[in-house]
C-alpha cells in the first residue's frame, strides 16, 4: 500500500503517519508533500508507481486562486490516467468541503473528525 500526504501543517502530516502506520502497520510506505505543488512532484516522481490513496488538504499554498490549492492539486492527479485507481481524500477544516468533495467525486473528513479513528478508518479503508 502506497500514501502520499499532502498538507502544509507538519503538525497533521505527522498526525496522519501515525494514525495510517496504526492501520496498516508495516504494510504502507507513506510519503509527503508540504503543498500542492510538491505533490505534483511526487505525482510526477510515482507514474510507474501509482499511490493507492492521496489525502489532501485544501487550504494551503495561495497561487491557485479562485481554488484552494488542494483543489488544483486534484485536478493535476486527475490528468495523469496511471492514478485514475487512486483513492483522494480530502481532510480539512474548510467548511465547504462536502461540496467540495461532491465537485470532484472524492471522499472527505473534517479535520474536527480526524479524532473518531473509527471514522477515519472507515474512509481509508473503503476503497
């Protein structure tokens, strides 16, 4: 199992290690990225080795605007067909995100809920 975690707090990508390496123990490699444009480097870095769930933030870098940057990052995901398997999952605070889920057909967890594991299991899990 492969997982890129894309957010520009280090506070949550640590938090987001922990709770999937509890999960999946020493079944994952997880990667980072600190934006949205790092994640399109690892995109680029993993075409012949697509990841198996992406989980973004939304409000990071500025430069995407009227997007959030986590929105422009998956709209790259989705141009490149070798991640078209991929899960994306969304975790933010913002308070649209359940629109913004809907707009790009991905899941999505409230930061606030990122503390019910069960919950947070549930959306990693389901595939």
């Amino acid at each position: 199992m492969k997982i890129l975690i894309t957010d520009d707090s280090e506070k949550w990508v640590l938090f987001h290690k922990t709770a999937i390496q509890e999960i999946f123990g020493n079944n994952v490699v997880i990667e980072t990225a600190n934006s949205a444009s790092q994640g399109v480097d690892k995109l680029l870095g993993s075409l012949d080795a697509p990841y198996d769930f992406i989980l973004t933030d939304m409000q990071m870098e500025t430069n995407y605007l009227p997007l959030f940057a986590g929105e422009w990052f998956i709209e790259q995901i989705r141009f490149f067909k070798e991640f078209n398997n991929t899960k994306i999952i969304i975790i933010s605070a913002t308070s649209n995100i359940s629109k913004i889920a809907e707009k790009y057909n991905v899941d999505f967890i409230p930061k606030y809920k990122c503390n019910d594991i069960n919950e947070y299991c549930n959306k990693i899990l389901k595939k």
